[in-house]
C-alpha cells in the first residue's frame, strides 16, 4: 500500500517534470549540442551510464547531440605507470614524442571506446572517431606566449605536441547525425604533414562546436560552474567578466582552457555555453530541459 502511494508520487512528480520540460524539448527540437565530457566528470562506471543515458535521451527527444570527450586523469595514470614525466602549462599538457603517442592510445583507443560502448549498452547507436577521421580537426602547433615582467619581452614556450584546431571538416558529423548515429570524438588532431598532435579536449570541443554552428556546446566537468573569489558559482558570464576573472587570479589551471573555449565558440557562432557538473544526476537535462538550467552560461 505504502510502495503504490510512494509510486503514485513518484509518477505524479515525473509527469509534472515532463510537462514543464515538454516547451524546451520542443524549443530544442533539432538543435545541435556539443556535449565536452571531461576527464574528471567520467567518474566511475555510474557517472558513464547516467551521462549515457541522457545523451541517449536527447537524442530521443530529436537533438543531436555529438560528445566531445577528454582523459586527462585517465592519460596522467598511463604515464606514470609507464614512468613518464608530465607537466601542465595553463592548463595545457607539454607533450614530447613519447607522450603524443600514449595520449592517442588512451584517447582515442580506450576511453572513445569506453564511451561509445556506454551509449550503445543504453540503447544509442554511437560511433567513436578522433580528429584525424576524414581531416576532421586539423591543427598547427599551439604556441604559448609570454611576457618576461622584468624585461616585458615576449617569447614563445614549446608545448610540443600540443595542437591548435586551424581547420574543422565536420561533414563526417553531419553524416552521423543524418544516419542517426551519436558521434563521439577523442580530441586527437591531425597536421599539414601528417603529425599527431594532442588537442586539449574543451579546446576541441569548442572548435567542434563552433564549425557545427552549433545551438549549445557543454562543457561538462567535476565543479558546479565558474565560481567567483568567494567560491560561489557564477551563473552567467560575459566575455569582459571572464577576462577580468582570469587577470586576478580566480579562473584558473584548467578553467582558462574552458573559459577561453568558450569565448571562442561563441564568436565562431555557438549561441551559449555552459560550464557544469557533469558528474550532477541528469545534469545535461536539467540544462536543456527546465527553466533555471545548471552551472554557469556564458553568452555573447
Ligand atoms: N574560478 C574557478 N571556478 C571553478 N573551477 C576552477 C576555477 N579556477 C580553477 N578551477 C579548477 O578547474 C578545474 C576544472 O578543470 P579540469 O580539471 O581541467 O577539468 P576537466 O578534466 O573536467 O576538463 C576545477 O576542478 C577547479 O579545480
Ligand atoms: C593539450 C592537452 O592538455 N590535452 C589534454 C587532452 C585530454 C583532456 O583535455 O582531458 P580533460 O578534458 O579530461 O582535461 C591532456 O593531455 O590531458
């Protein structure tokens, strides 16, 4: 008696959440959504199916969705098991020869798979590629400036591998996306001559994004949103207030590649993005399908 009471609010709650989500499902309709999954939002086994399993949804409710995903954790466990030193410059790995090679291994072997295998488990048809797939993303050497304080000279750091996205072919994406498919991407680029370079995934998605046209690109991560000097979470953002964040300090470490990305996309024409907590229950949903959405939005 009891459990069929429970049950009965249960629905009752549902039904009410579905018909005030039904005018953004329907607003959404067709849109197109760059979803990041970061490294550190995957999580366990759990935070993959529940991602998984909105992801599948939206599709079901007519959006197109494409996962962008990460690995940065995930490649920092293979390096050390395999010894290998690695530094992060602004959020930004230096990448020599050995490690451009593990990178591509756990990216766009074991964790795009990882991916694709969730999605498919709850009733997806998703299809895992890199930016190497058809010219998909193609990079030049990202180039790191800096300013001597002393001297005020500026000179350039080598990242090594590391790629900034100069060429986006998504014409594979929308052939997935016609098809029905969900396309995954591991943010492994391709250069001129052939090189492998490592793209930093918000970075990547962004690029994703902003060739797409997309309606909205997610960054998906493991805090809440941008948050201020005080530690609570900013829920919208404009260009001039990220800039200001970052000079004093409080946008930081693997922040600036997110805030910077979305900057990007935004002038390349995303139409708002959206830093949030992936490893949130139905934290995509909740951004596209209720009223007060989740995390931090950043707009024109
Ligand atoms: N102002 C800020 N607001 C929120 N997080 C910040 C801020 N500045 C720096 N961070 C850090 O950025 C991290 C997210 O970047 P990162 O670790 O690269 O995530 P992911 O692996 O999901 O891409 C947060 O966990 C937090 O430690
Ligand atoms: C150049 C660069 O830093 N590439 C990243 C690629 C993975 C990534 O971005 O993973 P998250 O999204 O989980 O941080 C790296 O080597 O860690």
């Amino acid at each position: 008696m009891e459990k069929s009471r429970a049950m009965k609010r249960d629905w009752i709650a549902t039904a009410r959440t579905l018909s005030e989500a039904l005018p953004y499902m329907q607003r959404h309709h067709g849109a197109t959504v760059v979803v990041k999954f970061g490294g550190h939002a995957m999580g366990d086994e759990e935070a993959m199916a529940n991602f998984a399993r909105d992801i599948v949804l939206m599709k079901q409710c007519g959006l197109h969705p494409v996962v962008v995903h990460g690995g940065g954790p995930q490649i920092d466990d293979m390096l050390k098991r395999l010894k290998i030193e690695s530094t992060f410059i602004d959020g930004k790995r230096v990448t020599d020869e050995a490690t451009v090679e593990i990178v591509e291994m756990v990216l766009a072997g074991r964790i795009n798979k990882h991916i694709v295998r969730a999605l498919n488990a709850q009733g997806g048809r998703a299809v895992g590629l890199s930016g190497k797939d058809a010219d998909l993303i193609v990079c030049e050497k990202a180039l790191k400036w800096i300013k001597d304080p002393e001297s005020n000279i500026e000179r350039v750091l080598d990242l090594g591998f590391v790629g900034q996205p100069v060429e986006v072919n998504p014409d594979v994406l929308f052939m997935f996306i016609e098809g029905d498919f969900i396309p995954v991407v591991a943010p492994v680029g391709v250069g001129r001559d052939g090189e492998t370079y490592n793209i930093n995934g918000d970075t990547a998605a962004g690029a994703v994004a902003g060739a797409m046209n997309a309606d909205r690109l997610l960054l998906l991560t493991d805090v809440a949103g941008v948050k201020d000097a005080e530690g609570d979470v900013i829920t919208r953002l404009t260009a001039e207030t990220v800039q200001g964040l970052t000079e004093e300090g409080v946008i930081a470490g693997g922040m600036i590649p997110k805030t910077e990305t979305a900057l990007d996309a935004i002038r390349a024409g995303v139409k708002a993005v959206v830093i949030m907590d992936g490893r949130a229950p139905h934290a995509c949903l909740l951004e596209l399908f209720t009223e007060h959405g989740a995390g931090t939005m950043i707009l024109p």
